[in-house]
C-alpha cells in the first residue's frame, strides 16, 4: 500500500494542495502575516513508485506555483518542517526537494519518532510571534495516539491550523 499512492491518499493530498493553495494565496498578500510554517509531521516518501506525489512535495510545488502566480513579490516568508521516522523517506523527499530547488521556500527536514518531533515542534508553536502563521498537516498512517489534549495544545496560541485525517481503521 506504501508503494503506491493509492486512491483515497489521492483524495487527501487533493484536498490538501486545494486547501494550501487558498491559504497561501490569501496569507501571503497579508501585510500583517510575514512567516508561515506548514508542518508535515508524517510526510511518508513524497514519491511513490507509480509516480504519485504525495503531501511533502505537493506542499513545495504548491509554494513555487502560488509565489509564481503573483503579480508582485511577496515578502512572506514560508518555511515547510517535514518529518518521518524512516530516514529513506525523508532522504526521498530531499532529493526531490534538491533537484527542485526554488528560493520561495526554506525547507527544514526531521527524521524523529512522532512524540520526539512534536516535543520539539511545541514549544516554537507555543511561541508562534504575532506575524507568523502555522498549518500542520497530519495524516498518520498507522499512528493511533493522536489525543486531543495534543491537538488543543497545537491551537491554543490561535495562529495554527491543523488538517488531520484519521482513517476509521486504525
């Protein structure tokens, strides 16, 4: 199954570049907003085998396509924080990303077990400056401790958004 990207992961990644692209178009010709940073905490491959792109690197095309589409340089400033456990996916999803490169965006790669990666994410959520938005993207597969203390904790600050997807079957 994570060989290829499969029909409803399809769906969801859909979903998600539609929502990105909104989302960016709208915060980045904001005077007051002059950072985002979009996490992606369970970022898989990026490529799958059938070609297939999946939520890391559609969020980085998505990034270079918006900045293109505008008429005048935006000054926001967009950093993308992927992360997942297997250091093979991680290291996929930065060749990708190097082979790709576009000034538009910082990206900052982890490869930490999910507890560790949002014990290090919290405190700068926590922290977030008034100019500065956050959107994490989690789709988890296999993961089943997602608590909601946790996603409370992510939005208290009001500046974060969170899309979650949780597959009834896990």
């Amino acid at each position: 199954v994570k060989e290829t990207l499969q029909i409803h992961s399809q769906a969801k990644v859909e979903f998600y570049k539609t929502y990105l692209e909104r989302y960016l178009a709208i915060l980045c010709k904001s005077q007051y907003i002059k950072s985002i940073n979009i996490y992606d905490v369970f970022c898989g491959k990026g490529i799958y085998d059938d070609g297939g792109k999946g939520s890391p690197i559609v969020a980085y095309d998505t990034i270079k396509r918006i900045y293109e589409s505008f008429d005048f340089p935006s000054k926001t400033n967009i950093t993308l924080i992927i992360n997942d456990k297997s250091a093979e996916r991680i290291s996929i999803v930065n060749d990708y990303i190097t082979k790709n490169k576009h000034p538009y965006c910082n990206v900052n790669p982890y490869n930490l077990d999910i507890d560790d990666m949002f014990d290090t994410i919290l405190p700068v959520i926590n922290n977030t400056p008034n100019d500065t938005r956050n959107l994490i993207f989690i789709d988890p597969y296999g993961y089943k401790n997602i608590k909601k203390e946790l996603l409370y904790e992510l939005m208290k600050n009001g500046k974060t958004e969170i899309i979650l997807f949780l597959p009834i079957s896990h």
